[in-house]
C-alpha cells in the first residue's frame, strides 16, 4: 500500500497559504476517509440495559413537566461518538421516552421520519394525521416525515417508548427542522390496522381513475400480530432462522423511506448467524433473555434492553431460557438501497 505524505511535511509558509485560500491536501486525510479493505466505523456496539435507563426517565418526569420539554426523552449514546451524541449509529437516533398519566404534546411534523416500539404501559395514544391509534406494549407506531403527530395518556400508569429517527441524515443534510400546533381532532373511526388492512394480503380495492393510495396507507403495527406471525412462521420454515420485515401493505416497500424494521423470533436455545451486513442496526428486545455477540463483544440482554452494532459487524445471537426470544431490528438498509450501495457478506 503507498504510503502517503503527512500534512507535517509539507513547508509551513504551504500549508498557511492554502489556509487563507481555503483549501487543504486531500492526501494525508486519504486513508481516514477512504480506508483499504473495508470501512472503519466509529460506532461501537454497545447495550442500553433498560433496567439502568429507567430510573433516570422516571427521574426525569419528577425533573422536568412535559410542558418544559414537549418531549421528554433520554436519547442513547453511541459511546464511539462521546456523551452527549445523538446517534446511536451513524443514521439512526434512539430514544426513550415517558408519558405520563393526563399528559399530552402538541401536535408537530418534522422533516426525519420516525416510528416508536411501546415498551411499558397501557393507556396511552398517538394521533397521526387524524388517525388516532392505541398504543400497547411492542406495537410499532410510524409517524413519518411531513406527517403531524401528537399523543396523550388517559391510563393510570407511565407509559415508556422506543423512539427510532433518522435525525443524523436530515442534520448532516442540513435540511431537519419542525412545524407546531396545536392538538389534532381525531377522527372517529378505528385506524386502518384494524380494517383496511387486517389480514395479510389483502388490501381495499381502489378505483382506477384515482391517484394511487397514500404514502404511508397503514401507521401501526400491532405487536399481537406480529408475535402471531412470527410463531406460525417458525412452525414452518424447516428451522430457519424466523423474521418478519414491517412493509408497506399497498407496494410491500420498507414501511419507512430511509429505516426498515424487521421482527425476530429466536426459538429456545437458537443460535442464528446473520450475514455481515454494509446496514447499521439498533435491537430492541420486546421479550426473552440471550446475548449477542457483536464483533468479539458479549451484550447479555434481557426484555426491554437495547443494544447496536455498527456496519459489517459479525453477530452471533442466542437465546437463553426457556420461551423464545423477540426482538425489533432497526436498520438503514431501505436508505442503502436507495442509493445502491447495500451489501452483504457471507460468513
């Protein structure tokens, strides 16, 4: 491999003219941004033990009113970026959020897209673009970029979500901003989980002479049927490691534009081996106990923690006990493909 000059190297009258000008050598950065091989993540894999996190949320409804904070939310820290990060991989933002009983937040949309996995607590709703959708443990909520969404708490206990954006693209674009108002009247009528789109496969049948169906027909996913999905698919796929990926149900595209979200079933005492993958992930466990190892690194998890892995990361996923284990990837491979680069490698 050549090796290239340093900056140092070059006379110090040089480099303060290029200065002035605004300009500086691409070759002593070569490497840093264009490593051989293979790329050099800053993320590191790391767990968020949800036992740790909780605390320090709840605290934080004793701290700060919802008012104070519109959202109250503690973002998890990509320790390869340093405190205080909001990523928990290169393109994806990871939160936990609170509700409290009679608390609610006034209706925005924003440019990053956004989809919340409920973690704790019964009660709670969120209402987009009008539609008013029951928030219950696992479920998977979208509230997509240009889409208004608020939600409320009529239950008697906290209520605690995963909150997953693609915030650190529209930043690094420049181009992330958000729009207030006030509270959404909901409309009356269940939202389109429950009937549009209740069974698998099916879907209304549109009029031709019309524009094509909204972007986004189907808002949430029911945890219950997932899980369902998930049992029965294992009791047929000859022993194959067992995922669901969360898509659109009118073109089966990613249900989000840039993250995709995929349930896994791992059966008692599963070890699964997934393909090194070009995508970065965030895993939310719904249910169960196991570990993962992530490049070397063992992350023991149990319900409700989360963990991540950076790009290329070898994985090795097992569960522990007796019940399967079920958990929620978050990924950017919708993003990657978009743009053509998604990849993956065999082990």
């Amino acid at each position: 491999m050549t090796q290239l000059g340093t900056l140092e190297e070059l006379p110090q009258d040089y480099r303060d003219a290029m200065g002035r000008v605004g300009v500086a050598p691409l070759w002593p950065q070569m490497r840093n941004v264009l490593p051989h091989g293979g790329p050099a993540p800053v993320t590191r894999s790391h767990l968020w033990a949800y036992g740790d996190v909780r605390p320090l949320l709840m605290r934080a409804g004793e701290l700060t009113p919802v008012e104070k904070a519109e959202r109250r939310v503690l973002f998890l820290a990509d320790p390869g970026r340093g405190p205080g990060a909001m990523q928990a991989t290169s393109t994806l933002y990871i939160g936990l959020q609170l509700l409290m009983p009679g608390e609610t937040a006034p209706a925005h949309k924003h440019t990053p897209s956004a989809a919340r996995i409920v973690v704790e607590g019964e009660g709670a709703y969120t209402v987009v673009d009008g539609d008013k959708l029951p928030m219950h443990q696992g479920d998977l909520i979208l509230t997509p970029g240009g889409c208004w969404h608020d939600h409320g708490h009529s239950g008697k206990d906290p209520v605690i979500w995963l909150d997953a954006l693609d915030l650190p693209l529209f930043v690094y674009l420049e181009g992330s901003y958000a729009v207030e108002a006030p509270l959404q009247t909901p409309r009356n009528r269940l939202d389109p989980s429950e009937v549009e789109y209740r069974a698998a496969g099916l879907a209304p049948v549109r009029r031709r002479d019309k524009p094509a169906p909204v972007s986004y027909p189907m808002m949430r996913f029911p945890w219950a049927r997932t899980e369902a999905g998930l049992r029965r698919l294992a009791e047929h796929n000859g022993g194959e490691p067992v995922e669901l990926d969360y898509v659109n149900p009118e073109t089966g595209a990613s249900c989000l534009p840039t993250m995709g979200f995929t349930a896994m079933m791992l059966r008692p005492g599963e070890k699964a081996r997934p393909p090194l993958r070009s995508s970065s992930a965030v895993f939310h466990v719904v249910s169960g106990r196991g570990s993962s190892i992530i490049n070397g690194k063992t992350q023991t998890w149990g319900p409700k923690d989360t963990f991540s892995a950076p790009v290329f990361a070898a994985i090795e996923h097992a569960s522990s006990g007796e019940t399967p284990a079920f958990l929620v990837r978050i990924h950017d491979t919708p993003l990657q493909e978009k743009i053509g680069y998604y990849e993956e490698r065999a082990r």
